[in-house]
C-alpha cells in the first residue's frame, strides 16, 4: 500500500476534511501523520480525540513559508486542505483569500519541492471552474500553480495533483447543519428554488483522495462521479413539514455548480468512477490518454444536467446517518 511506513502532512488538518482524512489514513501502516493548522484550541481539542501515537500536532499557516519548510521535513506525502473558503467571507476580505489561498499555495509547492515531499494533492472544489465569487477565482489560481509546478520540480521526484469535487455534506458551514438548526425555526430560507448541487460525503471525499494519491503521475485533476440534488428536496428531507422562504441568491452564488466546463472537458478523459482533466504541457502523463476514454463534443459536468440525482428520501437517509 503507497501510504505503508510514510510520513503524511494535512494541512488545515483540524478541519472536517481533516479529522476525517486523519482518522481514516491511521487505519494504514503509517508512520507518521502530521496535523498542520493555525488554531492552537482546535488542535488541542483534535488531541484529545485522536490519541494515537503517531501522530505529530504542528502549528503554523500556509502563509509562512519558513513555518512550512520546517514542517515539511521528512514528509513523504502533503495533503493541502488549508483555505478560506467562505464565499461570503471571500467576497468582503478578498486580499486574504489571495494570501491564504494563492500565496499559500505557492508556498507549499515551494516549501514541498525543496525539502523533497514526494507527493502533493491539493484539495479543490466546483467553484474553481468557470468561476464567478472571489473563493473559486483564488481556488483555480492554485488549481493551475499546482498543475504547473510539475514542470519546474527539476531533478526531483516531487509530483504535484489536484482533486475537485462538489458540497461536502456536513462539513463546517455546509448547508445542512444549518437546514437543521433552522428546522425547529418552522421556516427554511433558501436563496433559489432552481438550485442544484453536487453531493458528496466526507468519507467518499477523503477516500477520493486516497486512491487518487495512489494514481497520480503528475498534473493531473481529479473529478469524482458524484450525484446531484436540488436544495430544495434537500430542505424537504430535513424538515418537510417545514415553510420554505425564498431570500435570493447571495453575493458570489451560483444557481448551478460546474465541476469540468466545455472548454476543459476537450482534454478531459472519463474512467468508470471519476474523469481526470489532463495538463495541457508536454509532460501529460500520456496513459491517461490511452486507458481514459475521450469525452463527447459539448460535453460538460455540472449539477444541473447530471445523469445521477439523489431523490428526497435519499436524502433524508443520508442526512440521518450523519
């Protein structure tokens, strides 16, 4: 197995992605599991949760280069999962996303590249293709650093990744922890009735992310097959007795999410599970090319005209099982 007897780092490893990817990775042979993070009380709350010896709490932020050269010492494999990601909060501090989303990403391929890491996954989201809000337009800037890197890593062996993919069901600020906090209100504000969203779990995204380490070459994103649902089914599963009010769309919102624009899905090859969007360079990983199969013209990957939907009381077993 590729993570036996390896040192792995997460950055914003105090997140929901986080614990989650923290706790399933320690069912592996690893040697080491670092948790980067800037928040000194989350770390020491995660501490008490995950007692296992092998793992190391670091604090830092990606935004310091220097605290990220020191963590990177003897890491095998880096996990970024840092970022703000907020889109409201992106919208009214946008130089902040930039530092901590662009700036720090760069610093990780930088910090990475120098202390050897053989491996690097960058965590994405829908957002960052065809992006209107500040949080995607930062997220496809370090979608492209992390890409390009590949092509000034030198004579190392560090390969760069990234992974993409939609909502993470019950993840801080999604939308339904707080459709259920809203439930006991009898009233559901919803900003748009036509909304569609894609809809994955935190453990699919993180054992997503697992097998992708495994499959990487270098250059490459990842697109996980996933379903659709519309928010409004998702309020009727939650609380179905419950007055949905419409507020409208929010500064930086979409009514629909894309995950492989038309423009991208021209170099774009699908698997039986997931699709990976090539690097446009010379250095593509060419079995990509010869294992995936080319997509249709015009094709697009986006939750409105997704093939697979989760229906309302597909949604509502889900939402109990979290």
């Amino acid at each position: 197995m590729i993570l036996d007897k390896k040192v792995v780092l997460i950055t914003g490893g105090t997140g929901s992605f986080g614990k989650m990817f923290v706790k399933k990775i320690l069912e592996y042979d690893v040697k080491k599991v670092i948790v980067f993070s800037r928040d000194e009380l989350k770390q020491y709350e995660m501490a008490q949760e995950y007692t296992d010896p092998r793992i190391r709490f670091f604090i830092g932020d990606v935004r310091d280069k220097d605290r990220l050269y020191r963590a990177f010492d003897g890491v095998d494999y880096v996990v970024h999962a840092a970022a703000m990601k907020q889109v409201p909060a992106c919208e009214y501090n946008p130089f902040e996303a930039v530092k901590t989303n662009i700036y720090g990403a760069q610093n990780i391929i930088e910090a990475a590249i120098d202390r050897s890491v053989k491996r690097v996954i960058a965590l994405s989201t829908d957002k960052a293709a065809a992006p209107i809000n500040l949080y995607g337009a930062t997220k496809l800037a370090s979608d492209k650093l992390f890409v390009a890197a590949n092509s000034y890593v030198g004579d190392k062996d560090t390969r760069f990744a990234v992974v993409r993919y939609g909502n993470v069901v019950g993840s801080r600020g999604s939308v339904v922890p707080f459709f259920k906090k809203m439930a006991a209100t009898g009233k559901l504000p919803i900003t748009d009735e036509r909304m569609t969203r894609f809809w994955i779990t935190l453990d699919q995204g993180v054992q997503f992310v697992i097998d992708c380490l495994h499959r990487m070459r270098g250059g490459e994103i990842f697109v996980p097959k996933i379903p659709s649902m519309k928010v409004v089914d998702l309020a009727k599963a939650i609380a179905p007795e419950a007055e949905i009010e419409i507020i409208g769309i929010r500064p930086g919102e979409k009514l629909h999410e894309a995950m492989i624009t038309e423009d991208d899905a021209r170099h774009t090859v699908e698997f039986d599970n997931y699709y990976v969007i090539a690097p446009e360079f010379p250095w593509c990983p060419q079995e990509y090319v010869r294992h995936g199969r080319s997509l249709p013209e015009g094709f697009k990957y986006t939750s409105d005209t997704n093939t697979e939907w989760l229906t309302v009381e597909e949604l509502r077993a889900l939402v109990e099982e979290m």
